[in-house]
C-alpha cells in the first residue's frame, strides 16, 4: 500500500510502461520505414522527370541528339549530367535519396583527382550514345532520337547501382547482356526501391518498373533503339 503523498512508480508500473512503449515502437518503426523508403522513391522519381523535362528543352536544340556519355568526351563540361543542368532553373539532383553511395563527383575539382567518386545515382544506355561499335562504330543513328524506333519505348537512362564498378562510370552495354536477367541485374539498381528501379524513355519520360518488365526474353526489350519495345533478332 502506498502511504500518503507517495507519488513514486512502483516497479512494475516502470516496467509495464516500458512494455508499452517497447510495443509502440515495435508497431510504428516498420511503418516509419516504410513511409521513408517510399518518400524516398518518391523524390527519386521526381528527380528524373526533372531530368527529362531538360531533356525535352535540350533537343531541339541539338538537332534532337542526345548528350554524350563520358565515353565519348574529353571536356567534362560537354558530359550529359552537365549538359542539361543548363537547362533548368534549379540544378539537377542526380543523386537517388535511396542510394548508399558515399563519394560523388563534385564538378569544382578535376576529375583526375577523384577516382573513388561517382558521377550519379544514373547510367545512360550506351546504345544511344553517338558512337557505339554495334551499328559500324561510326556516328550511331540512334544517338538522334528521331530515329529511334519508338523513344516513348526505348529506355535512355536507368539507376546505377552502387557498387565499384560504377566509379567515374556513367553508362552500361545492354548489348553484352544476352538476355541474361540475372546477369543483366548486375549493372541495374533493379531492387532499390521495393524490388522496382526507375528508367526515362527517350522522348522524355519516366517510370518506375520492375527489370522484368524491360527485359526478359522472349518478351519485352526496351533496351534496343532499333526495335525497342521488341527484341533484335540476334539479342
């Protein structure tokens, strides 16, 4: 019993509301997370659609070519993240909140001095690039969206993942995949956002969509520009 004026907590009043609070806890962290990841995805997607509204305004002025990837540049300043930042108001944000990279380039140093970094969250898919070996190593047809089979169609820029493999590096061979998902899964954030990733088309847009649903074979491709959204015949 407690005496008069006692207003202490006993000891199982203690340990009955840290149970309770143990229990909340329990019941709102996972959603907490939830509501993170998908706040997350959230921005992501906002980001490349910034991005392909940049791409929208940048064509024409290029003759509807798209920017080169790193691979065909000597200037950093003519690479594609730097080439459409012109074009927008605000910079570009090419980082995916998701992604758990740690060094990226930062654009006031040269890019000599770092090697460990990385361009972005993004990769550009090489087949669209101004030169690419596949269609006679000369001036690629396919970096002009205008003739790109179907750009509604044909995927431009995907997430990278974060690994080694992707410092200084900006753009990916779907041409060396093989219609190998799981090979092919290797050079995609294809899981960073609740088993989903986001691509931008060609013409500008973009979408958030399971890897399986750009490339499995047989069934749909949108890798390709020359067939997209169907496989070459000899994939």
């Amino acid at each position: 019993m407690r005496r008069p004026g006692d207003t202490a907590f006993t000891l199982v009043e203690l340990l009955v509301v840290i149970s309770i609070i143990a229990l909340l806890m329990g019941i709102l962290l996972p959603a907490l997370g939830r509501a993170r990841k998908q706040a997350q995805k959230i921005a992501c997607l906002s980001n490349l659609r910034q991005v392909g509204i940049a791409l929208q305004a940048y064509l024409p002025d290029s003759e509807y070519h798209l920017p080169p990837s790193s691979c065909h540049i000597r200037e950093p300043n003519d690479h594609w993240l730097r080439v459409l930042t012109r074009y927008t108001r605000e910079p570009l944000l090419f980082r995916c909140p998701s992604d758990k990279g740690k060094e990226f380039v930062n654009w006031d140093r040269p890019l000599s001095e770092q090697k460990e970094a990385r361009y972005s969250s993004l990769a550009v898919n090489a087949l669209l690039d101004p030169i690419h070996f596949r269609y006679g190593g000369r001036s690629n047809r396919y970096n002009c969206v205008n003739n790109i089979r179907r750009p509604m169609s044909c995927i431009w820029i995907s997430e990278a993942p974060d690994t080694e493999s992707f410092r200084l590096a900006d753009h990916i061979h779907p041409e060396t995949w093989e219609g190998s998902v799981e090979y092919a899964q290797r050079f995609i954030a294809w899981d960073r956002h609740q088993e989903t990733s986001h691509y931008l088309f060609a013409d500008g847009h973009g979408e958030g969509l399971k890897f399986e649903q750009t490339y499995e074979y047989p069934g749909t491709c949108n890798w390709y520009p020359e067939t997209a959204p169907k496989w070459p015949e000899n994939p």
